[in-house]
C-alpha cells in the first residue's frame, strides 16, 4: 500500500473533540479517488498502523494552543514541533505528538505528516461541535482536500 | 479540595501520562503517617447512564461503545446482555463464540497496550515507550505486532476497530464465513508465540513485595477462563448471580472525585476487579499452554502483588490468542447473523470482564423497548478505594524517599491497575503535601 492517507481523530462524545472527525467526514467527498481515510482515537500504535505504507499523512485533529476557539493551523512534521493535540477530550493518555515520536523511535514515520488542527472550545461531555469550531469545519475541510492535492504522489499520477 | 496543609512541601507533577484518562492524586502525610490519599478521577459513564435514557433498547451497543477507545467490545458486550437478558433471550452457539473471539481481540489489544507502551517502561527505568523503543526496537515491534492482531481481530469481526459498528442486540449485522477468519488465524500462530515471548520476558523483571489480602472479585464459569458471562465470585465465599450485583455492591458519591467509588453494600469493604482477580479465581481454567507459562513465569495458582499484574496481563493475552485460535478452528457459520430480540417491560442485568475487570450494566426498558433507566458500573470505579488503600500503604512504606522519586513510584503503583479513567484528559496533578 502506498500514497495518501488522511486521519480523523477525536472523540465526538468529547464536543470539539470531534473536531478532526468532522473535518475528515466533510472533506470525505472532495477526496481524490484512491486516498485512505482513517477515522482513530490518536493511540499511538494505532495511528502508526493507520498511515504504515503511506508516504503522506494528513492528519485533522482538535489542538489546543490558545488561539480562538475555531481557528485553524497548518503543521507540518519535521518543519515545526506539533502542538497538544486533543487537549481534555482524549480518551486515552497518548496523542500525535507521542505517536510521531514513537513513530521516529522505530523508523516509521512518513515521508510527510501534516496536521490540519481546529482550536478546540468546548470539551465537555456529549455531542455537538461549538459554534465557533462548527462554522470553521468547512475551511478546515477544503484546505485538507487541497494539503491531499498537493501531495506528490497524486500530482505525479494526475499530471 | 478542602486541603489546608499548613507549611506543606507541595509537589506538582504533570504526570501520569501513561494512564488511560484523567486523574489527579492527592496524598497528604503527617509525621511519619499518611492521613490522607486522594485519587480523583473522572469517569464518562455518568454522562452515558443520563445519554441513554429515553432511547430505543436497540441503541446502547452503538452509543456505550463510544465511552472507551480502548474497551469498547466490554462495553457492548455488556449492553447487549443486560438488554437480552431484559428481553428474555440469550445469545448461545457460535454466536456467542464470536462475541468471546472479538472479546479475546480486545484483551489482546488493551493488555498489549498496556505491558508494552505503558507498563513495561516502569520496570526497565525508561521514561516512555518511546525511550524504551530507542534502545529495544524488536521488543517493541514484537509488541506493536501482537497488539496489531488483537485490533484486525476486532475490525473483522466488529467492522472497525475504534468503536466497532457490527455488533448488536442478538449478535452481529453480518458474521464472517470460515474462509474470511483464514488470514487472521494464520497470524495467530505467530502472535501466540510472541505472547509466549512476552510472558517470558516480563517473568524477568524485579517485583518489589508488596502483597494485600484484598477481596478479589470476578466471573466464574464452568469451564471457560471467564470473558463474557458466569457466576460472580469472589475469594471471600461472594457467589451470586449477574442481576444480584446490586444487591451485594453499591456505588457512592465521594467528593474528591466525579467517579462514584464501589464498595461491598454489607461490609463497605473496596474489593478488587481485574486481571489479578481474574487469575487468582480462575487459573486452573486457563488454556494450557498460559498455564504452562504462568507456572515457568513464577506465578502461582494466585496472585495478589498488584506489580506482577504485568505478568498477569501477558499470561492473559497468550490465553486470549490461544482461545482465538480454538474458536476460529471449530467455528461453524451460524444459520443467522443475529437472533430476534423483542422489547418487553422489564429489567436486565448483565456482566462481563473487561480488560481491567467486572463490568457490569443494568438495563430497565418499557413494553414498547423505551430505556427508563441504565446503570454503568466500569471495572475503574470499583477499584478506585483499593488503589487509594494500596498508595497509602505504598507512601507510608516509602516515606523515605524525596517527593520526586515518591512521585514516580506512586505513578507506577497507579498504573499496576491500568486504571482507564477514560476519555478524559492526560494530566495527572500528583501532589504530596508533607506538613
């Protein structure tokens, strides 16, 4: 297996959690033909099953850097440290950040990881994205489908 | 918090990072004794118990399986038969065999999860798994790989493997043919002998003494290590029925933490859930080849020292692959996918055991299906009074070290029990107020 994978994590039980999942659910339909979505919890060894093989990782997560809630970064892996993903809402202890740096420890990072995260508001209990977070999902969304476009793999089998 | 430690050394750790969830500790010593131990953590069962009020009977298995990322087959294994058990149906023959194989890809993944990436690195004087994968690569791999197969063994069965979408009232959506179960059982093979692998390699790490004759409490069936249903037993003479837990436990609101805290309804004794209850009550049911294992680890018919669960844990893990080869050897396919369950008024019960222990969940329902009320007790909550009782010991044991090294043997004391205070955040507030 090789090409592009694309990551959804969160917990939607979580409120803004969710976040990454909403992002990947509505760029769902923009996404090139061919290209992998994973929907994880962002476990470390699972995430480094979810993009084994794949040369570029796109990676949509709630982050918390305490910019407003509902704004949305662009890290790339290797060119800046990637920021607390997940923040309160995780279910697990682990996030991106410990899956890169274990994927660095046994040789299995990817070519290319880049990170579309929405700043988190809300993580309290039950369903529902902030206002905010919500109205930022699809921006968020396009510019994942644009971060999958511009991946090297599917410019050299389009063009 | 109400703590006014007069003048008290306070440490502040942001720790505890390789526990599953949220947690803060609270220890407060005097002189040379503890006086109080505090472990606060916060549990989403709550939010579910009100969630699924007022839903449809046939919902639970979907919605209580997002309440954990790493447990969610113990969550819809118990849902579903608490609801059938309202319902007046029991799950038998190979579909009940295919809930114990997508019960064994849990186990297998969860107490991987565990030993390797969070457990292990205690033992080896490593930070994280991270460091530990820095100088032990191929002993991570092995464990990546093992954890790996319990995962494609609950994608296939389960339809994916964070919060499976395949399970339901009666059994699956869609059950796998013998020919789909192929590939996962060629691997099984493989993953057997790294579990092997594993128990040896655990065997070899230093346990300190540390041994409390604490109530042990978990299923008991006839002739299976217990996974998905039995009597409820303890070491202490307990043996009831399912739909009697409430009778012989209770869950009480303590005001350190959001979690209610289980303890025996006669006595107020805490009790203890989980791998080590499991093992102590149940190892002569274990397959051979754990049995074998467990006895050539040092483990004998029981064990009650909470830091030799990671040998447990790996004995349970070689049962597991072990059981998963036995069921996909003699699975034939059922003549349906799922078996009818009609709403009817009435109350189920039903436990199963989680990776980290009895899970128990109580299901009250309209004639028309309607859920009036539901009762979550996860395996956490239970054990919650006998971790804080263990680090009470533990620190009073131990006073003699500095707050930093406290610290850290108390994390470690912690993660003995795997505590999934889930879905939660990933600090732990570790403060030790010395007056």
């Amino acid at each position: 297996m090789s090409g592009v994978v694309v990551i959804g994590i969160g917990n939607d039980f979580r409120r803004d959690d969710g976040a990454g999942l909403a992002v990947v659910g509505a760029a769902r339909s923009g996404l090139p033909e061919g290209v992998r979505v994973v929907e994880s919890d962002g476990e470390p060894a699972r995430l480094l099953d979810a993009w084994a093989g794949s040369d570029t990782v796109v990676v949509a997560d709630a982050v918390r850097t305490g910019a407003p809630g509902g704004t949305i970064h662009r890290f790339e892996l290797g060119r800046e440290a990637l920021p607390a993903t997940r923040g309160v809402g995780s279910s697990h202890a682990l996030g991106l950040g410990e899956a890169t740096n274990l994927a660095a420890a046994m040789g299995r990072l990817p070519a290319r990881l880049v990170l579309i995260g929405i700043e988190a508001l809300e993580l309290g209990e039950g369903p529902g994205l902030s206002a905010a977070v919500a109205r930022a999902v699809p921006a968020a969304a396009r510019q994942l489908v644009r971060e999958v476009q511009r991946a090297p793999e599917l410019a050299e089998r389009t063009g | 918090m109400t703590h006014k430690a007069p003048a008290g050394r306070t440490l502040k750790v942001d720790a505890l990072a390789r526990v599953e969830g949220e947690a803060a500790m609270h220890v407060e010593v005097r002189g040379d004794s503890v006086t109080d131990v505090q472990l606060q953590i916060y549990e989403p069962p709550r939010f579910f118990e009100a969630f699924l009020r007022g839903r449809r009977y046939t919902e639970p298995p979907d919605i209580t399986a997002r309440i954990c990322g790493i447990c969610p087959v113990a969550y819809q294994m118990s849902a579903s038969r608490a609801i059938e058990d309202a319902c007046g149906v029991e799950v038998t023959g190979p579909l009940r065999e295919l809930r114990r194989l997508i019960y064994c890809g849990e186990w297998i993944e969860s107490h991987t999860l565990h030993v390797y990436m969070l457990h292990a690195p205690d033992f080896l004087g490593y930070e994280s798994a991270i460091d530990l994968a820095q100088d032990h690569r191929d002993v991570v791999e092995r464990g990546l790989q093992l954890k790996k197969v319990g995962n494609d063994l609950i994608e296939l069965i389960g339809g994916r493997a964070v919060h499976p979408v395949n399970v339901r009232l009666g059994g699956f959506y869609r059950v796998p043919t013998k020919r789909e179960l192929g590939p996962i059982r060629a691997r099984l093979d493989a993953a057997r002998d790294a579990a092997r692998e594993t128990v040896e390699w655990v065997a070899g790490f230093d346990f300190p003494d540390f041994e409390h004759d604490h109530e042990l409490v978990s299923l008991h069936h006839p002739t299976e290590y217990p996974v998905l249903d039995g009597r409820l037993i303890s070491n202490r003479g307990l043996e009831i029925a399912e739909r009697e837990f409430l009778d012989e436990f209770v869950e009480q609101q303590v005001p350190h933490s959001t979690a209610l805290q289980a303890r025996r309804r006669r006595t107020d004794e805490h009790y203890l859930v989980g791998p080590l209850a499991r093992y102590s009550l149940n190892s002569s049911r274990l397959a051979p080849v754990a049995r074998d294992a467990a006895a050539a680890a040092g483990l004998g018919p029981t064990c009650q020292n909470p830091f030799r669960s990671i040998v447990v844990r790996s004995v349970e893990v070689l049962h597991a692959c072990d059981e998963a080869i036995r069921i996909i050897d003699a699975y034939e396919e059922p003549d349906a996918p799922c078996i009818p369950v009609e709403p009817r008024a009435g109350e189920g019960h039903g436990i199963t055991e989680a990776p980290r222990g009895i899970l128990y969940n109580r299901y009250r329902l309209d004639p028309e299906g309607t859920i009036l009320d539901a009762v979550i007790v996860p395996p956490t909550s239970q054990n919650q009074p006998t971790i804080e009782h263990d680090l009470w010991h533990f620190v009073e044991d131990h006073m003699d070290l500095d707050d930093s090294e406290l610290g850290r043997r108390c994390e470690q004391a912690i993660r003995n029990y795997d505590p999934c205070i889930s879905c939660a955040t990933h600090f732990l507030d570790l403060r030790v107020d010395r007056a």
